[in-house]
C-alpha cells in the first residue's frame, strides 16, 4: 500500500528545512512493543519515525538516525522481507524490497543491490 500524502506531511516535518524525503516505506520491529515505524530516507540522512499505534501511520518522533550513506540493505526474503539497520532487524512487505534497493543504489558507494531472486 502506497504512503499518503498526510503521512508523507507529517514526515516532512521531522526534516531539516532545506531536506526533501527521496524514499519512505512502513517497516516494524521484530520484537518490540512499538513496533510500527517509518523509515525516511532523506538527501541528509535516514531516520527511522516511530508511529503511533493508535494513530495509524503518522509519525510522532524520531527514534534514531544515520548517515545518509548508510547502508540499509541487503533485503533478505526468505521467510518474509527482513533487513537489519544498526543491528536492528525489520520486517517490511515485500512490495518495497524495491524501494530498499533504489535507496541503497542511490546512495552512490557504486554497489549494485543484491538479486532478490539469483536463481530465477
């Protein structure tokens, strides 16, 4: 399910003021009680907002960020979409394993993401 636009507003402001938001996707910790955040990958950084429960999507704080030449990847898709930032594992749905790689790729260290699917 793609982000919408309240959503993406309400990430938006969680920025510097001169930064744009170049990917956003839903993820959720492993194991947590808070389990549902947003992962922004800005021009500046990659922030991970934490959501509120109650409150569907909208984010309400920053949980913690990176770099903007952080690696968030490789996606691995085994048992579900799973990565790790920071040595944290996530789970997302698969249909933004693309988005993950883009992001990755975007980042400019000159590294091609993973195939997902080597054997196909």
């Amino acid at each position: 399910m793609p982000i919408t636009e309240d959503v993406r507003a309400a990430a938006r402001a969680f920025l510097d003021p001169d930064d744009e938001i170049r990917y956003i996707f839903p993820a959720s910790l492993v194991v947590s009680s808070r389990p549902y955040v947003l992962i922004v990958v800005s021009r500046k950084a990659v922030k991970v907002l934490t959501t509120g429960r109650w409150q569907g999507r909208l984010p309400r704080a920053v949980e913690v960020e990176y770099p903007r030449q952080t690696r968030i990847g490789p996606v691995t898709v085994h048992l579900g979409a799973t990565f790790k930032l920071g040595g944290i594992q996530y789970e997302l749905d698969e249909e933004y394993v693309a988005v993950v790689n883009a992001a990755d790729l975007e980042r400019g260290a000159g590294e091609l993401p993973p195939d997902p699917l080597p054997d196909l």
